[in-house]
C-alpha cells in the first residue's frame, strides 16, 4: 500500500489543505515584501523600545555612532529630496506593546504621523503571555489606523546571537516573532521581517556561533553594524 492511500483524509481534502497551507505562506511572502509608497510630507515615526530609544540617542557612544533612525532620515532625504519626508522616534528602553499601548495616543498619534514602524517584542517574550502580547499589538495597530496611519509591523531581533536556535530565550522569541506575522498578516500591513533577517545573517556571519559581537554588542542592543543592517531593512521597507 503507497503512503498516499494511507492518508487518513479523502484525497479532496488534503489538497485542499494543502493549497491553503500554500497560499497563507505566500500571503506573509506577500507582506514582507510589501513596501509602502511614500508621499510629501509624510511623518514616520520608529516606535518601540530600548532598541529604538539607542537608535534615536545614539547611544552607547563606545559602539554607535549613527544610530538606524538618523541612517533612515538621512537616506530618505536624499532619496525623495523633494517629498520633505520627516523622520522621528518614540521609545522607551524595557517597554512591552502594552505600554506602547498606554502611550500611543499621547506621545504618537499627538504628533499626526502619516506611518509608524513598530519594532517590539523582545521583551514581551520574556514577561507577558503570548495572547496578551497578540491582543495588545492587535489593538494598538486598529489605533493607528484608525487614527489613518500607515502601520509596518517588524518582527523582534535578538537576545543571544547564536545562529543554531540555542540561545536561551530562542523559542520564546521564535513564539513571538511568529504572532507578529500572523497579526500582520490579519491588519494587512507590511511585515518587516528583522528575526528571519538576523538568523539568516548570523547563519552566513557567525560562523563561530558566538552569542554576541556581530549585529549586536550584548545579544540585544545593536552595535553599529546592526544599526547598518538595521536601517537597510528599514529603507527596504519604503519606496
């Protein structure tokens, strides 16, 4: 008897399946290479937590010099020189999307943005459970659009940069990362997908699977070849 005619499912059906399996892979495809097209006088604000705060401080001195933000600003403004496309950050080091969530309508929504990358995650994985993490973050997105705002979801980066899934908090941040792909992919927005980015990184530059010194400086926070990489993520996301 062949493996196919042990298939416990009528032949139908798990073709069925198997096409729907098929097309939500090419749907999140589909996001990731999403881009949004921007417009005169669009307002981008970077909104998240420590990552984005030493992106727009540029700090620490000993290991950035140019943080994401400001590499994304710069760009832009040579890029579309005559769109006047504006460039800023809200964030706060050790924040969860629901304290992106107490604060969005003061600090972000006040300023009228026309698009706000949110870039979150890595601390939700180690201190909040997964489906207040996916309530949250679904809730803040109907905020922003709501409020007519362009929203790009990023997945979360790192804490430990080995590339063979055997830093500690790894499943949990796979966990995590995945939500923040189905939730794209529920609002419709463009995905950037930094977690696959950085593992696919690592994978080609971390051939002695070190836990840190190649995006970031401690597993987490970017050095400045991980603001570089960062950014181009970021500018991949724009057109």
């Amino acid at each position: 008897m062949s493996a196919l005619s042990q298939l416990t499912l009528p032949l139908p059906l798990f073709l069925v399946l198997l096409m729907s399996v098929s097309l939500a892979a090419a749907a999140e495809d589909d996001l990731a290479t999403k881009q949004v097209v921007l417009k005169k006088g669009d307002r981008i604000i970077f909104f998240g937590d420590s990552l984005t705060n030493l992106a727009g401080e540029e700090k620490p001195r000993e290991h950035v010099t140019r943080g994401y933000v400001r590499i994304v600003r710069e760009t832009l403004h040579e890029r579309h020189n005559d769109k006047k496309i504006e460039v800023d950050w809200v964030a706060t080091g050790g924040h969860t999307v629901p304290d992106l969530l107490k604060r969005v309508d003061s600090d972000v929504i006040a300023k009228k943005p026309t698009i706000v990358v949110i870039q979150i995650g890595c601390n939700d994985a180690r201190r909040i459970p997964k489906e207040t993490f996916r309530s949250s973050l679904q809730e803040l997105i109907d905020k922003l659009q709501k409020a007519g705002v362009q929203v790009v979801q990023c997945t979360l980066t790192s804490v430990g940069e080995k590339h063979d899934g055997t830093n500690k908090d790894d499943p949990k941040l796979d966990e995590f990362a995945q939500v923040e792909r189905e939730v794209a992919k529920a609002k419709n927005v463009p995905l950037n997908d930094l977690r696959k980015a950085f593992v696919a990184y690592w994978k080609k530059n971390n051939l002695d699977n070190k836990p840190s010194g190649i995006l970031t400086y401690d597993g987490n926070h970017f050095n400045q070849t991980g603001h570089d990489f960062v950014a181009e993520q970021m500018l991949g996301k724009f057109r």
